[in-house]
C-alpha cells in the first residue's frame, strides 16, 4: 500500500503559487493542480520551506485590488 507522499519529509520537492499568491509544498511527481505554477524546481523540504518563508510574506490572498505578477 503506498502512503500519503505528503506525510514523509524526505526525498524532493516543489513550491507551487496560485494566482492569489498563496504558496505550497508539492511533490514533483505528482500532477500540479488546475490554477497552481511551479516556483521551485527540485528541492529538498528545507530548502523549499526556506523558499516559502521569504517568498511568500503577506498571507492574506490577494484580494482583485490587490492580484500580482508572483515571481
């Protein structure tokens, strides 16, 4: 039986943005969901979560007055 591929925090990963700015870790062998881009290409968890932290500063989703370009 194969787990969750989100529970264990080894191998590698990928930091995925929606057009809000919301940001997320996400296995890079799975498909990206509708609406979601890929930031961070092969990582692994810490460096992605570094990538999380000091990209992704205002919580809050952008609201349409507020909607950016997300790098």
């Amino acid at each position: 039986m194969i787990g969750n591929p989100f529970d264990r925090g080894d191998g590698r990963w990928q930091v995925v943005v929606n057009d809000v700015g919301q940001h997320a870790l996400w296995r890079p062998f799975l498909e990206v969901p509708t609406g979601w881009r890929v930031v961070l290409h092969d990582a692994d968890r810490d460096a992605a979560l570094d990538y999380v932290e000091r990209n992704w500063i205002d919580l809050q989703p952008a609201g349409p007055s507020k909607r950016r370009e997300v790098r």
